[in-house]
C-alpha cells in the first residue's frame, strides 16, 4: 500500500525550531512512519529528502554516507518500534556539520524514540474521542458533569450545543444549568437532590416532547477524574429525527422505494398514519397501503416495531455503502439509540458504581 504523505508544521514546530537553534542548521525535518501513515515535519517544506529507508537504527549519518544527499546533513533514524519508524535530518549551508552536532543527535535518540512513541499513543487517542464525540453526536447526545446546585464543571461540545439549540434551557452566568420555565426548574432541583441519596436510582426529565428531549442525572464518577469532583453525571440527549437522514441513503439501508423511505421517515417521528398522510399529500388508504408494503420489506409489524429498529440501524445510513458493507458494518444495539431513556436507567442500575460522590 502506498504510504500517504502529509506535510505540517505544528506540533513538532519548537522542538525543530531549538534543535536548529542548538547545531546552527539551516533547516530541520523530521519524518515519521506509522503503518501506511508517513508524515513529515519541517522548518522547510519545500525541501527534497534523499532516501533514507536503509538507514540503520540509533547511527548518525554524514551526507557522504547517504546516497543522493547532495548538501551537508546529519540524518538519524530511530525505531520505537517495529512498526513505527522516525528519521530525523538537519541540513546547513555551512561547509560541514561540527563533529559535536552528530554527537547531539547522538544523544537525543533514546529521548526521540520515546517521544515520537507518545506522540503516536497520543494521536489515537484523540482519533478515537473524536469518533466517539462524532457516534454520540449523530445520536443526539451530550454529557454533562454537575454538583449539588447544578453548576456544570464540564460538558461536551454536544451538550454545548443542545443547550445552545434549546430557547427554554440555559447557563447562568456562573455557569449553572438553569431552566426558564420555573416548574422544569423546580423539578430539576428536585430531581437533583434525589439523585444523590444513597443507592437512588437515575433520574430522567423530560424538557421538550417533540422532538424529544430529555436530561437524565446518573451517579457520579468512580473513581473521580483528577482534578474534577463532579457531584453527578448527566446525560442530555434529544431524540434524533428520521426526516433529517439522507433519503436516498436511508431508502437504501432498508432496500425501500422513495415513497416508503419518505412514510418510514414520518413513522420514525412518532407521527400517525393520518399525520403522515397530511404531510405528504396522500389519501389514508394509499397511506395505510404503502405502510402495509413498508412493514412487510422492514420485516416489521407496526409503527412501534419500526421506531425500535430503525435508532439501532441509523449507522448504516451512509452514502456509498454497498449491501456487503452494511452488512460487515451492522452495529449492536446502543443504549443511547433508544426513543426514550428507559434503556440509560438499565444501563445505570446494572453498572452503577459501588462508592458515590
């Protein structure tokens, strides 16, 4: 497979900036390969590298030991392991390196390694909070972190939103979760104290119908996160609607015509026949005949059947994916998928923690 090769600045930048700083280089790049993943680092992008694959590990070498080096350099490769790989290059104008620049390479490639290692562990981390940020955004959800008087002390950029997106939810100035509706928030003080009784089960309340919206209070964290003592957890989460799908892609996850992708839609919404017969300009009967039809290729056997399967299926609602694919890619059952948050209290009471905050 051919490597892809992407050229940045950041974050290497400082640590090229002082190495060239300490050997009077010129210029200062570095080159990191991990899987079919290479990229490089460099205070100069436009420059050309000569190969440096045959390079062994941990030795420094001069340009007249690298072929088609055709300027002064000193390149070291460092390997943290098998399938990672780094080189490090400084190029000058000068004549030559000192004998001492190799020397301080040398030095550095233990410290390398390790580095470069990191950097990598900590690049996949953050692939893959991002994935899991992107799965519970397309859920419809965000998580909040509050204390006993519902002050957040950390939330996600999806719960940022939500509250962001919700006229009757809110933040007050120090940063508290407040509602305009003097009932929701009496309910919510209410609720709130009852979540943290000893062995008190979650606690869900339901700020908007349609489309549905809920906050769910859960127990705090076990064990706490340094430096961060939130009182509970909270789940806010509002119902995603089938409507918002791409229609074709949607139509094509269930193997539906256009007419029963635009019906299953509706029905996904929680609107009745009737409803779904105003809004899309039908008679009941070719309402109630097309749902007949839908039910049947869905292997569905009412509305209720169709809203249950439909959050579990809506990964699959890509554009591109083959009938294979989806296939390979089906997903298990997510407890965020559900229309409500019945499933998040089962969830919660099978793995509550044994200690409380």
């Amino acid at each position: 497979m051919c490597s892809a090769t992407r050229r940045h600045r950041p974050p290497w930048g400082a640590f090229l900036d002082a190495l060239i700083a300490l050997t009077r280089a010129q210029a200062a790049h570095l080159r990191i390969a991990a899987g079919s993943d290479t990229l490089t680092y460099s205070t100069d992008p436009a420059a050309t590298l000569p190969p440096l694959e045959g390079l062994r590990t941990g030795r420094v070498y001069g340009q007249g030991e690298i072929a088609g080096a055709t300027t002064p350099l000193r390149a070291l490769r460092v390997s943290p392991r098998g399938d990672m790989q780094a080189w490090l290059v400084i190029t000058t104008t000068r004549p030559e390196f000192d004998a001492i620049d190799g020397v301080k390479l040398s030095n550095l490639a233990p410290h390398l390694a390790q580095a470069v290692e990191t950097w990598l562990a900590l690049a996949g981390e953050r692939a893959r909070a991002q994935q899991s940020a992107r799965a519970a955004q397309d859920l419809g959800a965000g998580w909040l972190w509050l204390d006993a008087t519902a002050r957040v002390s950390a939330s996600d950029d999806g719960a940022r939103a939500l509250i962001a997106a919700t006229p009757a939810l809110r933040l007050t100035l120090d940063n508290r979760l407040d509602f305009r509706d003097a009932t929701l928030a009496r309910d919510l003080r209410r609720r709130i104290d009852r979540a943290l009784l000893p062995g008190a089960d979650p606690q869900i309340l339901t700020l908007e119908r349609s489309p549905l919206l809920q906050l769910s209070l859960l127990p705090g964290l076990a064990p706490r996160a340094p430096g961060l003592e939130p009182t509970l957890r909270a789940l806010l989460r509002r119902a995603p609607s089938a409507r918002h799908l791409a229609q074709p892609a949607l139509g094509a996850a269930f193997d539906l015509k256009p007419s029963e992708t635009r019906l299953a839609a509706l029905l996904c919404d929680g609107l009745s026949l009737a409803e779904c017969a105003a809004h899309l300009g039908w008679t009941i009967e070719t309402t109630r005949s097309c749902s007949k039809s839908l039910f049947a290729r869905t292997g569905t056997r009412s509305q209720s059947d169709l809203i249950r399967q439909n959050p579990h299926q809506r990964r699959l609602v890509q554009p591109g994916l083959t009938a294979a694919d989806r296939a390979l890619r089906a997903p298990q059952p997510l407890h965020l998928g559900a229309q409500t948050c019945e499933e998040q209290l089962a969830v919660a009471r099978r793995h509550r923690p044994a200690s409380r905050v």
